[in-house]
C-alpha cells in the first residue's frame, strides 16, 4: 500500500520539474542557449513519471527523441541535463550528445535516442542481460505510437516474448506520429490490441492519470521481475506543442488542444493530492530554483571543445 497523499505530492513535484524544464528549455532554444532543437514533453509528465515511481534504482530505461521527462523522473539532474542541451562539458554526454542523446548508465537511463523505435531493442538486450545474470532488474522502453509500425517493435517484442524477458514495453500515445493522427497510421481501436499477436499482455491507461499509470506499471513490472516475461503499456496522453520548436502544429485545431489542456495531468495530479494552494504554490517556488540553479550550473559551465569530438568513440 502507498500513502497516496505522499505518492501525488511527490509525483506532483516531478511533474512540475519536467514542465519546467521543458518551458525553459524552448526558451533557451529561442534565445540561442540550446543546440540542435528542443522536442517538448509538456502534457505528457504523467506517463514518465508513474512509470518510473514503478522502478528500481537498478532498473533501466530507454528513452526517445522526446526524453528530457524520462529522464527526470528517473533521477537525472537537471543540471547536467541543461548543460548537454547547451553543449558544455559538464553535461551527461560532454555536451556531444545534446537533446536526443542523453545517457546515464549509472541511473539505468541507457540512452535517449533520434531514431523512432530504436530503444525497444535495447531494452530487450538490457533485459536478456538481466535474465541471463540472474539479477532482478527490469528494462522500459518508452516509445511513440509512430513506433508501433517500426520494425524494431516487432523483432524487440517477439524476441522478449519467445525468451520471456524482464522488459516492459511502453507506448505514449501522444495522437500523433510527427503530423499524422494515430488514426491514420493503425487500423485498430485499442492499441494495446498488438500485444495479442505477440501472446503477451497489453492494457490501455489514461496517460494523463499519474496514479493510474503508476498502478498499470507496478503490474507489469512486478510481472517482469518474478520472470513470467514482458508486458506492453499503452498511455494515452497528448503533447501540448508542436512535434518540436520549429512545428506550428497546424494539422491540429485549437479546440482539440484546449480539450486536452483541460485534461491537464498536472492539475489532475494536484487535486488527488488534496494538498492546498499554498502548498502547491511552494513546490513550485522550489522547483523553480531548482531550474534556475540548473540554468546558471550550464551557463558558467565550459563549452564542449571540438577537438575531443573522436573521445569516447569505440572502434
């Protein structure tokens, strides 16, 4: 059993610290701080979260174009983070990686990645890793619904299922494949309708429900551990901006986004907390110092030097 006023108070505070992170990053982003761009994860904090609440510390995760909230809710620092966006020395990758590429081994964060579906496999190999050293570690792959059509969706779910691997697969279904509606792209009402063809489970959760998430995920992860194999989570969710700094976003109407912003897990996660005005008020008085510190830590941090572009490569 969780104190569930503690669950969503905490929960809360991260969600609120992926939501600023991601507005102060745009803001990076246009003001020229940033390299490369800046794929925003507002509107969807509450999968990243609830799933991560479901994992151990050795437990892994991999990470999509859109990962800064995977990340943050499975323990990076805000910092570091801010400093690869910005690409400085001091950041996770040495400011090589950017945005897209952020990695931690030690947190279990084995990659944030640019290519649709390609953490799926890897979290399937981490997870065969796991199997095959008798440890009780589990991997996630969080991924878009785009990713369901990929290849590497099919080989990563049919290899964990026929080997019953301590991998649980989850899918955001943010509505949108870059521009194209999810309705466009898969002919089923019900995505976690997939998991069928691969005899495994697959269940549908409110991606902007934190507590409903969390419980699906504990589920599944608990599943995994005690090795009856893989599981496949469908959050639907949606994301508030563009698909990232440079999209307007306009194959989507404003009154389609303004149903979804009243749907705002942020609030929704606020009002199970039962915790008041004030309260609230202050975690966000936090946080925000929080990202400020994290801002000055990347500013005053040296910038990656070019010459040691070759460091780190493996050959």
């Amino acid at each position: 059993m969780i104190d569930e006023r503690s669950f969503y108070l905490d929960a809360y505070r991260t969600m609120d610290t992926i939501r600023q992170f991601e507005r102060r990053a745009v803001k990076l982003f246009m003001e020229g701080q940033v390299q490369g761009t800046v794929h925003s994860y507002v509107g969807q904090e509450a999968v990243a979260t609830g799933v991560c609440r479901a994992l151990d510390a050795s437990d892994w995760i991999t990470s999509t174009h859109r990962g800064h909230g995977h990340c943050l809710a499975k323990g990076a620092d805000p910092g570091r983070m801010m400093a690869e966006l910005m690409a400085r020395e001091t950041g996770y990758c040495r400011g090589r990686g950017g945005s897209m590429h952020i990695a931690d081994v030690e947190l279990g964060i084995l990659g944030a990645n640019g290519i649709v579906g390609a953490g799926i496999p890897i979290a399937a190999g981490a997870a065969w890793s796991a199997q095959l050293r008798g440890t009780r570690q589990v991997a996630v792959a969080f991924f878009g619904d785009g990713a369901l059509n990929s290849g590497a969706f099919h080989e990563g779910v049919n290899l964990a299922s026929i080997w019953s691997l301590p991998v649980v697969f989850v899918c955001e279904n943010n509505q949108y494949a870059l521009s194209s509606p999810v309705s466009r792209m898969v002919h089923l009402e019900r995505l976690s309708e997939r998991a069928r063809a691969y005899g495994i489970p697959g269940v549908e959760v409110d991606g902007n429900d934190v507590g409903e998430v969390y419980r699906a995920a504990a589920l599944a992860v608990d599943r995994a551990r005690r090795g009856e194999g893989p599981s496949l989570l469908v959050a639907s969710t949606y994301r508030w901006e563009g698909h990232n700094v440079g999209d307007p976003g306009r194959y989507r109407s404003r009154e389609e986004i303004d149903a979804w912003k009243a749907r705002d897990p942020l609030e929704r996660c606020a009002e199970r907390s039962g915790a008041g005005p004030e309260e609230l008020a202050r975690i966000r008085a936090e946080v925000e110092r929080v990202i400020a510190a994290a801002v000055e830590f990347a500013l005053a941090s040296p910038v990656a030097d070019a010459k040691g572009v070759l460091e780190d490569v493996h050959a």
